[in-house]
C-alpha cells in the first residue's frame, strides 16, 4: 500500500489511535538530521505511546516513547520530535503499519516496526 500523508489537522486524533493499536510493537526508532547524520535511538524496543505535544493548540513536538515496562527494572527511551512539519504513514498490502516517518524543521524520526 503507498505512503501516505496525514493531515496536521488529524494528528492528535491519528496519533492516540496509532499508539493504543500499535502498543507493544517491537520498533527501531532513527532520527536524522545535517548536523549529526542518522543515529539509532531505540533499538527493537516494544513503543510505549507517540503523542503530540500541544503548546496554544499548535503542535510543537510529537513525543515517542519506546521500552520495557515489566521486570524487576523497567526502562523507557523518550525521543522528541521537536518542530514536525509533516508525518507519513507507511503500510503494508494488508493495512499493517510498517513505518511512521515524522519530518521536522531541521530532519527526521523514523519509526519502523520490526
């Protein structure tokens, strides 16, 4: 299935529903930007939640989350996306989320299930 767009307007709404259907879904999370190039911030990591952070009813960052949560030591990662200017989904041929790729002011996350 192509990628596609989601309008900005639909972020809040795409996101919490994303987040509660894709709840423990093991994800890679890359961030990429000019001035460190692409670094891996999660590694095969069950997502927690990816969620817009409003400021006056604008978006200002999306923040994904990603860890263990059970265990005697549990343990998450926070990334922000700081800035998002556009978020794109990618699926599969039967409607599965394979990657969501949030574009920023100065780069990129990717968040790709594994």
């Amino acid at each position: 299935m192509p990628t596609q767009q989601i309008p900005q307007d639909q972020w809040e709404p795409f996101l919490a529903d994303f987040s509660a259907f894709n709840q423990t879904r093991a994800v890679n999370v890359e961030v990429e930007s000019p001035e460190v190039g692409a670094q891996t911030m999660v590694d095969n990591r069950p997502l927690l939640a990816i969620e817009p952070d409003l400021e006056n009813g604008e978006q200002q960052s999306i923040i994904v989350i990603a860890g263990d949560t059970a265990g005697d030591t549990p343990s998450s990662i926070t990334h922000l996306a700081l800035n998002p200017r556009t978020i794109w989904l990618k699926e599969d041929n039967n409607g599965r989320a394979e990657a969501l790729n949030i574009e920023t002011s100065d780069g990129r996350t990717i968040i790709q299930f594994v």
